[in-house]
C-alpha cells in the first residue's frame, strides 16, 4: 500500500505503507544508529516523535521482547528506506536455528502493525537526513490516506509543538515499582526511563525503586533511598520546573546521578537553562570527552535539547564533559556535592558500553555517603 | 576539535628522518593494499615536517616514487640490506607496521640483530612488545586469557603423532595452524584423522619452529571482524565491523563481505565490539588493528565469568588480532571513507585520535563512522591460469584481488560487486552453471568454491529451498534470501519483459540489474532497456561517502550510484575527464596498473583538468579519496562508465592506464558517442584483432610469426604436419595468455588443440613458435614523434610471458642494428595506428630478425619498471600526449631512443603458486606471477643479484644446486653445471641429468626422486633446477619436485636461461652498497 511522508515546510515524499494503516504525526528526526532498531523504537525518549533511520536496512535480524527498552515501542512513527519483508515461513531460521527463528521471519511490517506504529519504506532517507540536518527538525505526517500533499502539509502545520505536551506523564510509571534486592536502595525518578538504566542499576546490586515523574521529594524520601537516579524521557525539560524543585530538594540529602533528560531537569534545578538543538543528537557514535581524565568516549545519544553551559555560571556546578562534534555539554558535576549528571546513556542500548563505568562511579558515591 | 602542533611537537621529540618499511612484492595475502597505506603514511609523515626514507623492492607501487619520500630504496627487503641502509640514513624512527607480515617481520629481525640499538632506531607506533602479544602463539593465549576472553580450545604440537592425540581429544574437526606463516600457509580444516595427518605432516614442515596448532573448529559460525584504532592515550574506537557472508572456514580474504555486519543485533554487534577494545588495549596496540570474531550463529549469551566465557560460553571466540594495518583495514578505509592509515600514521608521531582532524568532515577523527549504504566485497581469484589447482576455499587465502561495491540495499551493492569482478556474468547468472549437473552444482555449494556465489543462485532457479541453502553452507538466511530476491526478479523480468511501469522498473533497478541484465533476462536490447529506462525518468543517483551518514556535511567527493531520489554530485569543472581504473588486481592486470592510473591523475590534474575516476578496487592507491578530484567506487562496465560520463559531462574518457579491462569499455564507449582521449577507438581495434593487425603489419611489411587458425582438431594436425613444429596453440579469445601451449611434438599438439577446442567456442590459434630472444619496450607516441626510454630483453627465450621473466634494461644482447631495426617498426606502427599514448611492443629476435609479437596501445605492465630504471615520466608524458600536446614540448622530438642508464636494471617476477594447491608453477607462455622485484646495479650480474635477493633467494647460496632437467634440456644443462661447478656451486641431479654432467666430468652428486625430495623438504638445497618433460601433467617426477620445492619456498628455476642467470648473478663478489634512486 503506497503511503505518504510530509513535513510542515512542504517537503512530501511517497513510500509503500508498512505498519499500522492510517496516520501518524510528530516530531520528525533521524538517528545514525546502525543497529538497535527495535531498541530505538522502545525508547520513551522518542515519544511523540518520527524517527528517520539513516542506516537503510532495518529488521534484518529480527526482533526479540529482549531488546526492549520499555514495554512497547513509543515511537510515534518510523521511516526506512528498506523494510526487512515477512520470510514467509521458508523455514531458513529454524535451519540456522537463531534464537529469533520465529519472529526473524515476521518482518518490519508485522512486528509494527503489531505494535500499532505507523511506518513508511522505500524513502530516501540520506536525502531526509541531509534536508533535517539543514533545514533543522521538522513536524510530520506520514499517511496512508489518500490525501493531497497541499493538505498533508498542512496538518503537519497543525501539529502542536512537542514543547507544548506533558509527554513525560504519558510515558512515565503509573505507580511505584521496586524489584527488591540486598544491594543499596536506589530511587529512581521515571521520567521515560529505558530499561537498560534500571538493569544497570541491578546487575550491580542495587534494590531499585522507580517512582512517578510527578512523586513528591517527601514520598521519595519515606522509602530512605540512598541514591537516587533521575532518568531519560522525552520532549522539553523546560516544562519541568516542578520536578527539577523536587529535585533539588534531595540532592543535599543523598548523590544523584542525572541522565539525559534528567541531566538537563539537574541544570534546570540548579538555575541553569536549556535550549533547542537545531536536528539533535541521535545515534551511537557521538564522542564525549571527559574533561577530568582527558579520555575520549563514544557515547549513545538521543536528545534535542542541551543545557546552556554559560548558565550553570554560579550554580555550583562545573562542566566535566564535551561533545568533540559541536562543544555543547555532555555531562556535569556539583563542586562540593556527590552529584553528576551526563547527557548521553551510559546504558547503551542501542550504542556502545564505553560509559558503563558511570554507575559504579554513582555507587561509590553512594557508598562513601552512606 | 583541531589538531595542537605545540603538543605535537613534544610527541615527535627529536625525531626528524623516519625509516618506513614497505612489503614488497605483490604476493597472495599481501598485495595493493600496502602501497595505498604506505603512502598515505608518508604524506602523513612528510605533513608533519618528516624526512622519509622508503624502502621497498616492489617498483610497480607508488610509494617507491622519487615524489613520496625524500629517499626512496628500491632494495631487497631482507634484514642486511635494510641494516645497511639504517647505517646510511641513521633515521631516529622506523614505521614496520605499514608494510604487511614483511614489514612487521622485517622490524622484529633489525630489533633482533641489534641494529635498532646500535644506531639508536626508535620503534613508533605499535610497540615490538605489544606486536609480539599478538603474534606469538603462546603470548596471544596468555594474554587472552588474562583478559577472560574465550580463544577456541587449542594444542600446540610439534609432531604428527601428537597432532593425531589433539584432534582426538578435541573432536573432529579441528583447524590445523603451522606457527609463523602468512596468510595461513600450510594450515587447513581436517575433517578426518587422514586429514589431519596429511595437513600437520605439510604445516609442521612449512612452519619456521616445525610447530602446529591444533584448534577445535567453528567452521559455519559467523566471521565477524572489528577494525579497531587506538592511540598511546588509551583513546580507542572502531572504524567499521565486518561480516563474512561465508561462515568461519572460509579464509575472509576469500569470503564475500559485507560492512557494517547485516545479521548482528545490537547487543552481539556492542559484545564483540566491548571485547574488540578490551583486546586492543589488553595487547598495548598503538594504531591500527584488525581483531576477528568467530561468532554462535544461535546466538550469543552474556558472559557469567572469566572461566564461562573461556569456555565458549560466551557465545563467541575471538581467531586472531593483526597488530598492523592490513587488506582489512583498506577495506575499512574504503567502506567508512575513514583514513585508517593516515589516523594511525599520525598516532605513531604521539598524537592522540582527539588531535587528529576527520579529512573529509573536517570534524574530529575521534568517533566512529556511520555508514547509510551496504559495502560488498567479493574476491577475484587466479584459478583460470592453474587449470590443476584445487578451486575450493579453506582457511588459507587463494584470491589475488577483490572489488568493492556500495548500494543501498544488499541486492544491489552485490549486483554491482559481482559486474565489478569483469567475469563475463550476468546478476548472479552465468553461462557456466549450464554446463553444471546436479552433482557439480552442490559440490560447489557444500564446499566453499570459487563459484559458490553463482551455485546457490542456480540451486534456486532449479526449485532449492532457501532453507536447504542455509543447512548446507551455514550462509545466514538474510543473505541466502538477498539472493533469492534477486533469482525470483530475474523470473520476473523474464516473464514480463523489459517494458513495465517506472514503478516496476525502478524496483528492478533498486535491485542492482543494469541495462544489459534487464535486457539478457528480457530478450530485449539493452539499447531498447536503456531507451525504456530513460524514457521513464529512471537515471543513477549518486550519493556521497561522508563517514557520517549524512549528519555533517562532507568536504570529500566520493560517490557511489543508486537508483532514489536526490543526487549530491555539485556541477563540475569546466574542463573534467574521466579516467578508468583496472579493477580488481588479477593475474596479468596488477598493481602495475593502478601505477600508472594514480600518475594519470596526477597528470590530468596538472594539466589543469578535473581528474574523475572509476574503479572499484578497494586496496589501491587510485580508489583513495584525496588522490582524485572526484572518486566513483563503480563498476567498469561500458554502461556504469558511461552513466557517470554522462552525469559530470565530462569531455571524454582516458582508457590507456588501467590495462585490459578499460581498453575493452573503449569500443563501446566510443560507440555510444563518448570521446576517447587519446589514441582513436579504431587503432585500438586494430591492435586488439587479430586478423586486422595481421594485415596491417603485412601492409607496412613488418614480419611477425607465421599463424593459422582452424576449426578443428583434424585441421590443426593438418596444419602442424604441413607447416612443421614447435607451434603455439591457443584457443581464439586470449585474456593475458591463457589457454596458450607450445606444443613440439605431435601427441602435443593433439593434447593442446583438444584442451582449446574446450575452453572456447571459436577457432583455434597456431603460431609458429620462434623460440628467440624476447625483447619489449614501452614507449610514448604522439602521431609524429616517439620516445622509447629503453629496450628491455627478456633472459628466458621467447615461450615464457613477458609477465613471468626477467628482464633486463637496457637489452644487453641485441645488435645495435637490430635495435634500430625494431625502432624503426615501432616508429612505423605508431605514424600507422596514429598512437597518441601509450605503445607497449613484445618482439622475439629470431635468427637475428626481429619479429613483432604483439602491440598494446595501453600503459603495460612494465611501465613502473621503466619509467624507474630510467627516470622518464612515462605516464605523465602519455598523458599530455592524450590531452593533445605534441611530444616536443617537452623536448622530444622525432624518433628516439634514449641512451642507456648508468645503471643496469633487473625485474624478476615472484610467484605465489606455493598457496594454490596442485597448482603447476612452471613457466611457460601463461603468466602465473602475481608480483614483481626490481634490481640495479652497475653490472648485470650486480643487477640480477640484487633482484634475485628480492625476490627470497637466499643471499647466501653456498648450499648446494639440485638439477632435474628433460633429455631436451640435458645439454645444455650439462654445460650450465660446467659453469655452477666454476663457480663454486655443488651440485646434485637426479639420475639422468647427473649422467648427464658427469659425462662432462663435472663432480655431481647422484640421487633418486625420493632422495630429491627430501633434501627439498629439508630445505638442504639453496635451489631447484627443473624443465618439464611435457607440458603440464600432475603426478610427474618433475612436477612433483617443483611443487614441493614450491610449497617450502625454495627457489625453483624451470628454465635454464633464469638458472644460467642465477649462476652469473651469484658468481661474482656482492656489493653492499643501497642506492637510492635518483629524483
Ligand atoms: N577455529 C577455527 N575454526 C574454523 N575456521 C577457522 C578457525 N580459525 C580460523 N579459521 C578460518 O581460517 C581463516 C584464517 O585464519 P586466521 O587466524 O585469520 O589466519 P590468517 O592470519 O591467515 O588471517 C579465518 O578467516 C577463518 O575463516
Ligand atoms: N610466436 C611466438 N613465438 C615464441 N613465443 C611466443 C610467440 N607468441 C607468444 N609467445 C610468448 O607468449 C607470451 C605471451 O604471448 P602474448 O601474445 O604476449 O600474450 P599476452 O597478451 O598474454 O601478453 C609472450 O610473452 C611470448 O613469450
Ligand atoms: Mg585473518
Ligand atoms: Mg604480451
């Protein structure tokens, strides 16, 4: 079924449907991840967004709940220039005898019909990608109506600015969750959080407990956390004056470790700013220098918002980390408090595992506090 | 992020002359890709204030150019010499890890000797420590261990019987490795315990330390390989992962890859890449390295422990870690557009990867390239010129090129791979396969093969499931099903025809079938396809290699087609032309040839013009990005050529560099209305055809060798009874020589025109063969004026190819009226043919009367050779002559030949066949010699010495001669003892030669084949002195003597001319004195 990709600024691109039938619109930005796309699409942080894979061929190996990052994809839409098709049972996985024999052979387009994400293939997406990385982000429509371009145009226009919804409240935890264990309790404020930060939390040992983005600092406190992790998630942290109050609040009680999203909600407590990057950073190559030892790290990022490094002047806190493609800041660090924070994912998932390295640096934090 | 002179300064302290090591000549397992990296090191070096001081024995690469170092040794890359040229030069640092095995070797043995001591030689880069780790066997399994990453289970043995006991112990079947061997010579998969006792009984021996490695095998898990950098400041990324699409077993120099890796989720793809880096650093690499993977196709789980992972259970072993830039990391470069050798050049001066500015974003080198294109990489291999040789593929390498295409999709990059290779194949079809039954096709699919590509695509038309493909190769289903795509299109198109919707059209297109297989599966013309598709709007897109998948823009113009919607390529100059390169490297079209190509570049950029080229060969020099203004990784087909002509409206097409590949696009191209620069289409014509030249010679009354053709095997003896013996017969489509024998008695004859009725529908050639003096120039015309720098003669008689002997320059034995005898036809075939270029012309010199063998209106094979021996820029002049300027201007006027050289020079060619096995490494009028080594000296026999020591014959031959010649040869064998005895040879023969000598009364040593054997097996002969009975034939005693000489390396001469050279070379004092060439 032939589909139809438009951007507000009257670029309009046609494809064949894959997914869900009907329409989708949001944010449109891409990602340079060359694996992980399932990881990509389970990202809370991509909520409300289209997201352009630049890497052309995606679903080649399958899909697996494993690579999860959060209970269903969130995406609210993907582009692809070729879409892994159904291997219509011709029984090759099971010959290779791959752990996702099964589900290798669905494809793209089922796994996304199945989880209700509507998807575009067959796009030259290099050609999205250099129009985005000029033109800046864009809102879109991708349909599989049959409708003009003029008005497709138009309702990518109609589209609301993601600044202007409480995408956090859609993705975060309803209620508290704990997975109990002996190690130190660590609380985690769920702003969109990716699976892999909770389980880097406990493969290390951590009794991880993940509240409500909206939980009080009072709450948070009843359970007597020795740490507490404020994570990713989506849309602009300006909206997040309240949490960031909450925030500072705790941070003179027990370390904070802040990332991404919840790097920038720490400036925003701290008094510092945030602004709107013109495309983002998305993908798993970005390289972060840390400024303490020198050394260099290829990093995982999503984001579309960074914090103002001239506005941290007089916070207390000190930038520790740069990006080495454009100089905003990547991560970091109160002057006399065991609290840091880092823009990139230390997780990983898509993307490398140079920075795992940073939890245990919280842990020791937590350690040495206790 | 730019780079800190300041601190580099204090990491290059004191350091001002560097000494960097090259790897010589083209062997199987170490071929272009270390010119391309050697270069780039030194214009990173010189970049960085250096003085470069280069050796290398190779004359065909770039970087033994006068231009690329400051001095450049075109000597024997053997420990002495380079000693000796440390002494001259005392550089501060030396760069062993640009030059392959040879060069890492090479370093290792200078260390060894002290000489980097003694004159205080720094070591940059890698340190000899860290190179060891991952060298040295034992090292690497420690420090592996210690790293709890998991090496496959493994015994090292030194004896038949205990390689037996391991393979017994680890279960079969296990992988046999001999212990310090390149490319993995000698080793192999045993399936059977026979097997294992045959490989280990052959690995032991070959083997420097007489050591085995017997390893349990994964044979069919996934080949997974990270290019990784890493600098002295621990920083450490990875360029590129890879993925073999044949599974472990098949050596990945022999694998069809892909990059980025196409069937790892991105936990396997993080896993292998954490351990990449953990490796990297555990080893203390400082540069580029190369780590491979052996991966669980059922999938990898994370690690409990050490001692779980050791035991495999982390779902992946690692195989091995190149601590040095490598054909991987060409390929990487290629693949990313990420400059691997630059980056590591500049590490080696201190720098740290943060320093190091990314060339083509102009952003940092410090991060990891995102690709948004599928890389294919498919391997040529040299099967078609050893008809005995085994075509299966094992874990030692056979390939001697490979060609590289990008696409957007997999189908497509390895449609476009699969018409880069030049074999006459159509997609993924054939006209071979239909000669195949069922039982040779899955032979070729259940043991790696040569065709296995071509195989799995015909098992499908003939009804195979993509499941019983996967069972039977172990291929991961993603690929199998790729091509499947590609097998039900080709059904498709045959059933629908050509003329179909754009949609339908441009699917097949996106698909990777071009015109002429659009029109092959339709029957239909590819005019008509070509008519249809333009009619429809479908044109190639061309998109842009950037290493950064579109995210910053990109300085660099590197483009590869597509069929999509934007086009990135910015208008071009006003005054742009496009030169073809040769491909990938095969037997007769090598190295040599991408030579010239990069001078041609050079040429046309300094002539003013835009220098656009297409070539798809990812080791050269040529498919680097900064070398051109703009680079096409393409395909060279007339019609890949001509999309990207008609894209840049170039003003016409330069095809005389890059050997016969080009020059075959010519016609076509011209017939499509494209200018041919330089010497006309039809010329070119004339020359290739054989009937034409023939009349065109008779015309201007220059004699050539008497031929005939004929249609059958009665009419061939009609014609050898008529016309008398010895003939050379050939069947008539001659691709470098193949398919040619001498036949000198009648049975042969038979057996020769048999073999070629076979391998070619057409007639079959005969020749009279003049067994003479060969003698070949390379000269540059302009219509009028002609300039040959010098005749080089040929030692062995005319019967063994150019390409295989060896040559001197200037020709020592031809009378100077016969010399001016071939000049004078030369000059009169090029007023003839209008030659505006290259003229390349083979003579045998026959009872004092040259006679002309053949003309190629293209650079030759010995253009670097020449151009080095006399210091004539012949390409840059050929290039001007083809841009239209005379040869006076530059001061040659008329018809001349240049005086001779102050030195004498010497090609010799080197040989690869010891990998091939079963392969016949005689000489003959076939070329068989993958690369070549120069020698000069004042002396002939100083030349030849020096050439011969290139080439890895023992500078010491005191040790003794062993002959075995045919009754043919026996006199004169006897009179070349006469000479080895006078100059202090010993000498051994098998019985009726040494009847033979003896008869002269020369002392010779007699002994049985058995006892010839064993002395070569224990390398207790400094050479092997051989002529075939017949021509070639398996199983014969003196096949069976050349082959094992060949597989323990110990020089083997099967004609007596080479030996008679060997003798005259050795008889005289050595000279120690390296000389630089002259600037
Ligand atoms: N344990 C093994 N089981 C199966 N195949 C192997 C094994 N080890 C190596 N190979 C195959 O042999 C090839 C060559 O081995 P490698 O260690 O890379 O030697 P080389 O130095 O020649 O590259 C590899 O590319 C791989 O396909
Ligand atoms: N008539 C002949 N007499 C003697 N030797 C010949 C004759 N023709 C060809 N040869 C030998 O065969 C070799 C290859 O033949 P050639 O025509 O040059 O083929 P190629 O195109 O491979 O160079 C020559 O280098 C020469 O040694
Ligand atoms: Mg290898
Ligand atoms: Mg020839």
């Amino acid at each position: 079924m032939r589909a139809l990709l438009a951007l507000e600024d009257g670029l309009v691109l046609a494809g064949e449907s894959i997914g869900a039938v009907g329409s989708t619109g949001g944010e449109v930005v891409f990602t340079t991840s060359l694996t992980g796309y399932q990881e990509v699409l389970s990202d809370p942080s991509y909520r409300g967004q289209i997201v352009v894979m630049a890497y052309p061929l995606i679903g080649n190996y399958g899909f697996n709940d494993a690579w999860l990052e959060s209970h269903r994809p969130q995406a609210a839409g993907l582009v692809v220039r070729w879409a892994a098709p159904a291997a219509g049972g011709d029984g090759a996985d099971r010959e290779a005898g791959g752990p996702d024999a099964a589900r290798a052979s669905a494809g793209l387009d089922a796994y996304l019909r199945a989880s209700g994400v509507v998807g575009i293939s067959g796009i030259d997406t290099r050609r999205l990608v250099r129009h985005l990385r000029t033109a800046g982000t864009r809102r879109g429509v991708i349909t599989t109506d049959d409708e003009s371009p003029g008005d497709l145009v138009a309702r990518a226009r109609a589209l609301p600015d993601l600044g202007e919804i409480d995408l956090v409240a859609q993705v975060s935890t309803a209620d508290v969750v704990r997975w109990l264990a002996p190690g130190p309790r660590v609380a985690v404020l769920d702003c969109g959080a990716k699976q892999g930060i909770v389980q880097c939390l406990r493969a290390r040992g951590c009794d991880v407990v993940l509240f409500p983005h909206d939980t009080p600092a009072a709450a948070i406190r009843a359970i007597e956390p020795e740490g507490l992790v404020v994570t990713n998630g989506p849309g602009d942290p300006a909206r997040l004056g309240a949490l960031a109050a909450e925030v500072r609040g705790l941070w003179e009680e027990m370390p904070v470790m802040g990332i991404c999203l919840g790097h920038q909600v720490l400036a925003l407590a701290a008094g510092g700013r945030t602004f709107k990057l013109p495309f983002g950073h998305r993908g798993s190559n970005h390289p972060v220098r840390d400024e303490t030892t020198g050394r260099v790290a290829i990093t995982t990022q999503n984001h579309g918002y960074a914090v103002d490094e001239a506005s941290l002047a007089g916070t207390g806190f000190e930038v520790t980390h740069y990006n080495l493609h454009d100089g905003t800041v990547e991560g970091m660090r109160h002057r006399r408090l065991p609290v840091f924070s880092v823009q990139y994912h230390p997780e990983g998932r898509p993307g490398p595992q140079d920075s795992a390295h940073l939890f245990d640096r919280f842990l020791d934090m937590v350690r040495d506090h206790a | 992020m730019r780079e800190m002179p300041t601190r580099t300064r204090q990491a290059a302290h004191g350091l001002r002359k560097v000494l960097l090591i090259g790897s010589g000549p083209i062997v199987i397992g170490q071929a272009a890709e270390f010119d391309y990296s050697g270069t780039q090191a030194c214009r990173t070096l010189r970049e960085a204030g250096l003085e470069v001081v280069l050796v290398n024995s190779n004359p065909a690469t770039i970087m033994t150019d006068p231009e690329v170092a400051d001095r450049v040794y075109l000597e024997p890359l053997v420990p002495e010499v380079v000693a000796d040229i440390i002494a001259r030069e005392r550089p501060q640092g030396l760069l062993g890890t640009m030059g392959g095995q040879t060069g890492l070797n090479l370093t290792a043995a200078l260390a060894e000797m002290g000489v980097l001591e003694r004159f205080g030689v720094r070591v940059l880069g890698t340190p000899l420590e860290a190179v060891a780790r991952a060298e040295d066997r034992a090292l690497f399994k420690a420090t592996m261990e210690a790293l709890g990453e998991p090496l496959p289970p493994s015994v090292t043995v030194d004896s038949v019987d205990q390689a037996l006991e391991a393979a017994r112990r680890l279960g079969l079947p296990v992988v046999v490795r001999p212990a310090f061997t390149l490319g993995g010579s000698g080793g192999g998969i045993a399936a059977t315990l026979d097997d294992v006792r045959e490989i280990a009984s052959r690995g032991i021996a070959l083997s420097r330390i007489g050591q085995v490695l017997i390893e349990k095998s994964v044979a069919g898990w996934k080949e997974i390989e990270y290019e990784v950098i890493r600098d002295a400041a621990d920083n450490a990324i990875v360029v590129c992962n890879m993925e073999n699409v044949d599974p472990m077993g098949v050596h990945t120099g022999d694998s069809v890859v892909v990059a980025p890796s196409q069937t790892l989720s991105d936990y396997e793809y993080h896993l292998l890449r954490t351990a990449a880096l953990r490796i990297v650093r555990g080893l203390g690499i400082e540069g580029a390295c190369n780590v491979q993977f052996a991966l669980d196709p059922t999938g990898a789980r994370p690690a409990q422990d050490a001692a779980h992972a050791a035991s495999g259970g982390a779902g992946y072993y690692v195989i091995e870690v190149n601590p040095r830039v490598s054909r991987s990391s060409a390929l990487a470069s290629k693949a990313t557009g990420y400059p691997i050798a630059r980056v590591a050049a500049q590490i080696a001066l201190g720098r740290r990867l943060d320093e190091i500015t990314n060339a083509i974003t102009g952003g940092t080198a410090c991060f990891e390239p995102a690709l948004d294109y599928v890389v294919v990489k498919i391997p040529r291999w040299p099967f078609d010129k050893f008809p005995g040789a085994d075509r299966t593929l094992g874990t030692q390498m056979k390939s001697t090129g490979e060609a590289m295409a990008l696409g957007r999709t997999f189908e497509e990059a390895l449609m476009k791979g699969i018409r880069s290779l030049d074999l006459g194949a159509i997609g993924l079809w054939h006209r071979m396969v239909e000669g195949w039954g069922h039982e040779d096709l899955w032979a070729r699919i259940r043991r790696p093969h040569e065709h296995r590509l071509f195989a799995l695509a015909e098992a499908l038309r003939r009804g195979a499931t993509v499941a019983e493909l996967t069972a039977a190769t172990r291929i991961d289903p993603f690929f199998v099903r790729g091509i499947a795509r590609l097998v039900a299109a080709e059904a498709e198109i045959r059933s629908r025809g050509a003329d179909v919707d754009a949609a339908t059209l441009a699917a097949w297109l996106r698909l990777g079938f071009d015109d002429r297989a659009l029109a092959h599966f339709s029957g239909r013309t590819a005019r008509d396809v070509r008519a249809a598709r333009r009619a429809l709007g479908l044109t190639p897109r061309y998109k842009c290699v950037d290493t950064c998948a579109g995210e910053f823009p990109a300085r660099t113009p590197y483009y590869y087609s597509t069929y999509e919607d934007e086009d990135e390529v910015p208008p071009a100059g006003t005054r742009a032309a496009v030169i073809l390169g040769s491909g990938p490297i095969r037997i007769g079209q090598g190295i040599e040839f991408d030579y010239s190509t990069v001078h041609g570049i050079q040429a046309l950029k300094q002539a003013g013009w835009d220098a656009i080229v297409v070539n798809n060969n990812p080791e050269t020099l040529s498919t680097d990005f900064d070398i051109s203004d703009r680079l096409y990784m393409e395909p060279l087909s007339p019609d890949d050529v001509r999309a990207v002509v008609e894209r840049e409206g170039a003003q016409g097409v330069l095809v005389q560099f890059g050997g016969q590949t080009p020059l075959n696009a010519a016609i076509p191209l011209a017939q499509a209305g494209i200018r041919i620069l330089g010497t006309s289409p039809e010329a070119l014509d004339i020359s290739e055809d054989r009937r034409k030249f023939a009349a065109l010679l008779h015309e201007l009354n220059i004699p050539q060798p008497a031929g005939w053709t004929a249609e059958t095997l009665d009419e061939v003896v009609a014609i050898a009874a008529r016309e008398g013996l010895p003939l050379l017969i050939r069947p008539s489509y001659v691709l470098g020589g193949r398919g040619m024998v001498i036949a000198r008695t009648m049975d042969e004859v038979r057996a020769a025109a048999r073999q070629a009725l076979a391998t070619e529908s057409g007639p079959v050639l005969l020749d009279r063969y003049l067994e003479g003096l060969e003698v070949e120039m390379d000269a540059v015309a302009d219509g009028t004026n002609l300039l040959i720098p010098a005749l080089m003669e040929q030692i062995e008689r005319a019967g063994v190819h150019s390409g295989d002997s060896l040559a001197l320059l200037p020709a020592r034995s031809v009378h100077a009226d016969v010399a001016r005898v071939i000049v004078d036809y030369a000059a009169r075939i090029s007023w003839a043919l209008q030659v505006r270029g290259f003229l390349n012309i083979q003579f045998v010199v026959y009872r004092g009367r040259p006679y002309v063998l053949e003309v190629n209106l293209r650079a030759s094979r010995t253009v670097p050779f020449v151009s080095k021996a006399t210091g004539v820029p012949l390409v840059r002049l050929a290039t001007e002559v083809m841009l239209g300027r005379s040869l006076a201007e530059f001061g040659h006027q008329g018809v001349t030949l240049l005086p001779a050289p102050a030195r004498w020079a010497v090609k010799a060619p080197v040989f690869s066949s010891g990998k091939l096995f079963g392969a016949d490494p005689l000489l003959g009028p076939e070329m068989r010699s993958t690369g070549e080594v120069m020698g000069t000296g004042l002396t002939p026999a100083a030349a030849l010495r020096r050439a011969f020591v290139a080439a890895g014959v023992p500078v010491d031959l005191a040790r003794s001669l062993l002959l075995s010649v045919a009754d043919r040869d026996k006199h004169d064998a006897a009179d070349l003892a006469a000479t080895a005895h006078a100059s202090g040879f010993a000498l051994i023969a098998t019985p009726g030669t040494a009847a033979a000598i003896a008869a002269r009364g020369v002392p010779v040593q007699i002994v049985d084949v058995e006892e010839a054997t064993r002395l070569v097996c224990g390398r207790d002969v400094g050479a092997v002195v051989n002529t075939p009975t017949q021509g070639y034939q398996a199983g014969r005693t003196g096949f069976t003597i050349r082959r094992i000489a060949f597989e323990f390396n110990v020089p083997t001469f099967t004609s007596l001319d080479s030996a008679r050279a060997l003798i005259e070379a050795f008889a005289d004092e050595p000279h120690r004195d390296p000389v630089p060439l002259l600037r």
